[in-house]
C-alpha cells in the first residue's frame, strides 16, 4: 500500500511547547491516516490521492497553529517506519 507523507513543522500560537497535541487535529482530517513525531517535524501518513492541501489549509489546524515549514517527502525520514497495523 502506497502512501503520502508531508513533513510538517509547526510552532504553537499560545504554548511554545505544545506542538504534539497538532496530532489530534491533524488526525481529524478526511484522508489523514496517522502522524508520527520525528525530532521537531510531524510526519503526516495521507491516502496518496489526498491534496496536502487540504492539511495545510485545515481551518481547526490553523486556529492554534502555525506551519513555519511544510514539504511532501518522496521517502520517510531516517528511522521511520510505517507499521502494518
């Protein structure tokens, strides 16, 4: 099975340091299939046919936070792995 990962970072409009609770709403979107914290990124696991945009352009998402940077990635970070489940 195929997926699309965008390689997200984010930085929190009221706490520095509470950038991993952006899982719970990145979760919520139609098509996001899981989200993985690596280091100060978020991997984002998309069905392959889901615009990023519709990530980044996530209304809830962008209340709370802010993306400082964002890239679809061709391969999973270094020490990624994406379990069968």
């Amino acid at each position: 099975m195929s997926f699309k990962l965008l390689k997200l970072k984010v930085r929190s409009k009221g706490c520095a340091s509470c950038t991993l609770t952006a899982v719970r709403h990145l979760l919520k979107i139609p098509g996001v299939k899981g989200v993985r914290a690596v280091g100060d990124y978020l991997i984002v696991v998309m069905d392959p046919s889901v615009d990023h945009n519709r990530v980044l352009n996530n209304e809830e998402l962008n209340l709370y936070y802010r993306v400082v940077h964002w890239e679809v990635v061709e391969e999973a970070p270094h020490g990624f792995k994406l379990s069968n489940g």
